[in-house]
C-alpha cells in the first residue's frame, strides 16, 4: 500500500512538474559538443555531395541575380579603362559612392588644391592624380581644381553627378586629360563629313582627332548645331586606352 502511495504522489509531481524549468536541462559536455559538429559537418557534406551540377548552377546565378539586383552593378556597367578626353576649363563626369574616380590631367600637371561643393568620402590628389569617392547620399557636386603645367595656373571646374545604371551608359573610373585642344562641334562634323563624303546617317557617329575620339549625336531636342536638315551635338565620350 505504501509503494502504491509513494507512485502516486511520483506521478502527480510528474504531471505538474515544468519540462521547461532551466533545472531539468543541463549544459552539453565538450565531447557532446564535437560529437554533435561531427554529425552537423557530416549531414552538410551530405547534402553537398549529393547536389546535382545543374543545381549549383542554378544557386550560383540566383545568389548572382540578387547581388546584382541589390548593387545595381556588373562587370558589364563598369569601364576600368581611362576615357581620354582633351583638357579644357569644364567638364562634367558621372561618379557612384560604391567606387574610387580618378582623374589624371596632362602629363607634367601639379595639383595644388581642390574645393568640393559636398562632402566626399575620399578626396586626395598628388603631382596630377585625384582620387574621388562620394559619399552614400551622393547626387551632385562641383569640384574646382587648381594646378599648374607648363609653369602656368590652370583652373578645372568637374561637375560630378551621381550615375545612374538606368541611363545605359557605363560607369567610368578612370579619366585621363590630355593636353590637347577641343575641336568645336562644327569643325568635327566637317571633319567627318570630309573623311567619309556624307553626312552623319546614324544617331551616333564617331570619328577620331588627334587621338581623342569625337562622338556626333544626332539630337534634335539638345542638338545645337544644324546640318542637313537634321540638329546635332558633339561630345567625347567614347575612347578608351
């Protein structure tokens, strides 16, 4: 009768005892620690080894896809060559806070100071090298840059502006100024209306000058200049090294 008693009063502090209480669990010994990473290294090589090629594939271009789509950016968007362009007092460049843009003047330039109308993240120059990175809330910003060549005081004002993938154009990081004059829009256009005996036909056409390569756009929103009927405007945007 008093074991029967005993079982009773066993079962009724089973019933109501807490299986949660932090005194019923008690903390793993070491071995049972690197028994259980043992089996946990064991089930992942499992699971790897038994993945089909077609498999990994396919989470390789998904994990691709979504960083893609959350930096906006791929090798595609992104020229690393320096576009050459001919020095001039003004011009006007696109930068994005996730990279460094540099700007290298002609050969034998010294940089002595530079103003930025926004804070950057990174802004230092040596001899005729800047280097440039924005910061995160990045739009717009007007950099006045002073030097010297030829024992002259020179004055660059870069407008930079944040770039945008939706544009279509490529991010481009380097640039590289050369001492060389701008030709203006009409001498380009007769110029290649000279080198190819007809007028521009196309929405761009390019033709090469002293080594700086001259894009004709036709645009009849923006163009300034009229020729055969049709408005253009000429940049130079479009040589690399």
């Amino acid at each position: 009768m008093k074991k029967i008693i005993i079982l009773l009063n066993l079962s009724i502090f089973c019933l109501f005892a807490d299986p949660l209480d932090p005194k019923n669990f008690t903390a793993p010994n070491q071995q049972e620690i690197a028994q259980n990473k043992d089996i946990s290294d064991l089930k992942n090589n499992e699971f790897y080894l038994n993945l089909d090629e077609n498999e990994i594939k396919e989470v390789q271009d998904k994990d691709k896809s979504i960083r893609e789509a959350f930096d906006g950016f791929s090798k595609k968007e992104i020229n690393y060559k320096p576009m050459i362009l001919p020095i001039s007092s003004f011009d006007s460049i696109e930068m994005h806070p996730y990279f460094t843009t540099t700007l290298l003047l002609p050969q034998g330039s010294v940089v002595s100071h530079i103003d930025s109308s926004s804070p950057m993240a990174v802004l230092k120059y040596e001899n005729n090298a800047i280097l440039i990175r924005p910061n995160s809330d990045f739009q717009v910003a007007n950099f006045t840059i002073l030097y010297k060549l030829d024992e002259k005081n020179q004055i660059l004002n870069i407008l930079g502006n944040r770039y945008e993938k939706s544009n279509g154009a490529k991010l481009n990081l380097t640039y590289a100024y050369e001492n060389i004059k701008k030709r203006d829009d009409l001498e380009v256009i007769h110029a290649y209306i000279k080198e190819n005996g007809t007028y521009p036909t196309k929405e761009y056409s390019y033709i090469q000058l002293d080594g700086i390569s001259y894009r004709i756009v036709q645009d009849n929103k923006y163009g300034t200049n009229f020729v055969n009927g049709k408005k253009y405007r000429v940049d130079n945007q479009t040589i690399y090294r």
